[in-house]
C-alpha cells in the first residue's frame, strides 16, 4: 500500500536554510518578537504537519490567483502576483519572496490583496493584527496604499474581506520593531514575551515550536 502522507511530506519538504541576523521577513513584522529572536538564534526545520499547513494557503492562493486571470471574472484585472521584494533599512534589509499578495485593479482603483487561509471562517470577527502589520509595510513600500485582507475558508471557500488603509504612522511602528528586532539580536539581548502578554495574542503560543524554552528563559528572569 502506498503512504500518501509520506508522498505528500517529501513533495512539500525545502532544502533547510538557517536565517541570517541582518535579514528579515516580511511576514515576522506581526509576529512575536521573542519567537522571531529564537528562530535566529535557535534555528530549526518546520515541522511537517506545519509545511502541510503552509501548502494549503499556497494552493488557495493559485486557485484565487486563477480566479483574478480568468475572463470570467472581468470586473478585477490581476496586475502582479509572487513578486520580490526588498528594502535596505539602515544596516539591515527587509526581504523575500511575496508569496501570498496580488496586486489588482477594481473599478480603476489598485489594491494589494494579502490572501490568509482559515480553519473556519465563521470565526472570523476581524482582521489579525499581525496580518495588518504585514499588510502596512507593504503599502507602505510598495506605494499602493489601499489594501485588502482576504480569508478564505479551507473547506468551504467561503471568503470575508477586510480593507485596509495605509497608515503611515503604523507602518513607521513596524519599521521600528524590525530596528529593535536587529539590535536584540546583534546584542544578544532576549525579548519580552510580548505575545503571552496580550489576550490577542496569547492563541500565538499554542502553535510556537519556541514555547517550552520561552516559558524556561522566563521563568529565570
């Protein structure tokens, strides 16, 4: 009999690569800035249950990428999707691949549209603030400051949309966690446990590979 699953685990497994300090992710802008600090400093490979996770959002985001192309749809042009992206910042860069934003024009206006897979939709009240992060500095350098936050549901896809408008403010606030980030790393000075210290945040934990240490290093401060 064949493992499917075991097909499915080396078809989605990446060649494991270390981050280095001095380059950083887009996607971490929301993220804990204690978790990020560890996944620099106490590297390790994704779990495969989490890489499968992963796959899902990148196999919703083609169908929605279709979706946009297709001549059924031609109310919304698709512009740019899976583009790269990097900023110098001081004696840092800010970079990667963008994966899961498209770039379109509804009724002459241009949005970037960050697409997020969800478990169950229903339960969807509002837009992270981690996605909105994420989100704001893109506007925030890729110039297009109208943007649109859309969960799609794994299993039903139905949608719920989110517009978000630029702020130039939050977006100064990003860059200065990514310049804090920078500096607690090259001065080898451990974070707050900022997501365990917020009711928003706290679900961050449930799923961090770092949260046995985080609890461990807490607990001897």
């Amino acid at each position: 009999m064949i493992d499917f699953d075991e097909l499915i685990d080396e078809h989605i497994k990446r060649e494991y690569k270390p981050k280095g300090i001095g380059r950083y992710y887009p996607s971490e802008a929301g993220s804990c800035l204690r978790k990020v600090w560890y996944s620099y400093k106490y590297p390790t490979e994704i779990a495969p249950e989490l890489r499968k996770i992963f796959e899902m959002g990148n196999i919703i985001h083609d169908f929605i990428v279709q979706v946009l192309k297709s001549e059924k749809t031609p109310q919304v042009e698709l512009l740019k999707s899976e583009f790269p992206f990097k900023e110098q910042i001081e004696d840092f860069t800010i970079s990667g691949r963008i994966d899961n934003l498209i770039k379109v024009k509804i009724s002459g206006k241009i949005y970037l549209v960050e697409i997020k897979s969800s478990a169950g939709i229903r339960f969807v009240k509002e837009a992270s603030p981690h996605n909105v992060q994420q989100l704001q500095l893109y506007m925030h350098f890729i110039g297009v400051h109208n943007g649109l936050l859309v969960y799609i549901d794994k299993s039903t896809l139905k949608t719920k949309v989110f517009e978000i408008n630029y702020d130039k403010e939050k977006a100064q606030k990003i860059l200065e966690r990514f310049k804090l980030l920078h500096k607690l790393l090259t001065t080898n000075t451990l974070p707050e446990p900022e997501a365990r210290k917020h009711e928003k945040t706290k679900w961050m934990c449930r799923y961090c590979e770092y949260k046995d240490r985080c609890h461990k290093d807490t607990s001897r401060i």
